[in-house]
C-alpha cells in the first residue's frame, strides 16, 4: 500500500475517532447540563440542617398567593421569570422586552426538553403557600419578596408547566420529581431553603426527607 493512501486511512479513522469522542462528551454534557439550579447543599449537610428544623403542623389561615410578590424586575426589562428561562434554556434569544422567543429548556423533574418558553414553568422549589404554612404568615411582605425571587439559594427552577401544576403546593411527603437520579437534589435544595429561611418541618413531611436523603 502507497504511503500517502495509508496516511490518508490513519487520518479518517482518527477524525472518526475524534468525532465519536466528541459526541460522547455531548451526551455526558447534555440536556440535564442545561438546568442550572443553584447547587444545594451536600446531603451530609442536608442532614444535619434537617435534624434543626422545628417540627410543627401547618397552618395556612390567611394564606393568598398575592402576599408574596414575584416575578420583580430583576435587571433592565428582565424580571424573575425571564432571568430563570436565561439562566436555565440553551441557545435562549430574548427581544427588546426580554421575553425569550427561541432557545430550548430541559426539565429535570421529568427529564421533557421544551423548546417553547410557553410550556415552561418556573417552580418554587418550597411553594409559597408551603413557605406560609411553615411560618411565612409572620414574615414581612419584603421577606416574603425575597423567598419570592431568590435567585441565590436552589428555590427557582424552569420545569415542565404540566409538572409544575401537578405539584401545586405538595411537599415531599406527597411529591416528588418523577426522575428518581433526581430526588436526592431536589430534597437537598428543599432542605437548604427551609432552613435558610428558618421554616418548619411537619412529621410526614421530615419522615419523607429523612428516607430520601438517607439514599442520597
């Protein structure tokens, strides 16, 4: 065999190589890269966070949902919302008034990927008629605001709207992420954020955690 058409063979074959590694590594860093929750807490320190919680029933005399007001503007023409479909979506495009008009969102809840903003929803992670229930009823409007649109603490994630509504304002006693590879972070954010604010666990609820987290 002539030495260029070996060298020709070498090089098409390491090309080939090259390529199937690439596109390894795009499935290593696919759609679940693209949900960019705040990483919580380790499960260690989830634990430990859990075990300082008050345990209390719940209480939601006086709840409405206007009493915590979100979706505040966040920067320029962007509000909450709009941040998190950014911050969240791949490839996402936004007009003059920061809505997205293209991009693409991957649920990690139900492992869906959207590529219409329209069918995305942003979750409280700890609804905020759960945040009342476990003593937000007595926090400042301004306090509430702020759980409201944390963008710092694992609270607001873009998710699948149909899931979303499923949830509603359930807590980990009675709902969980249909993706089990994803439980063990959506209990740690859980966690980390009641504790950050100082709310209460009830029983089942603190039962549940416990079991997940155990399996973390």
């Amino acid at each position: 065999m002539a030495v260029s058409s070996l060298y020709a063979r070498r090089r098409i074959g390491t090309v080939a190589a090259l390529t199937g590694l690439a596109a390894f590594v795009g499935l290593l860093n696919g759609p679940t890269a693209s949900a960019a929750l705040p990483t919580p807490v380790s499960a260690t320190t989830a634990r430990s966070y859990l075990a300082s919680l008050t345990v209390a029933a719940e209480d939601r005399t006086g709840y409405s949902r206007d009493l915590f007001p979100h979706w505040i503007t966040i920067s320029g023409a962007c509000n909450t919302r709009e941040t998190v479909l950014k911050r969240d979506g791949s490839n996402v495009v936004t007009d003059s008034a920061c809505a997205s008009t293209s991009g693409s969102w991957y649920s990690p809840y139900d492992g869906a990927t959207w590529t219409a903003a329209s069918d995305v929803d942003i979750d409280h992670l700890v609804p905020l008629a759960e945040a009342w229930d476990s003593g937000a009823g007595a926090w400042t409007t301004s306090r509430r605001q702020s759980f409201a649109n944390d963008l710092t603490r694992p609270q607001l994630l873009a998710v699948t709207d149909d899931v979303n509504q499923s949830k509603g304002d359930q807590d980990p006693a009675t709902w969980m992420p249909s993706r089990t590879t994803y439980r063990c972070t959506y209990v740690r954010a859980w966690v980390q954020v009641k504790y950050y604010y100082g709310l209460s666990v009830d029983s089942a609820e603190k039962s549940a955690l416990q079991n997940h987290l155990a399996a973390c």
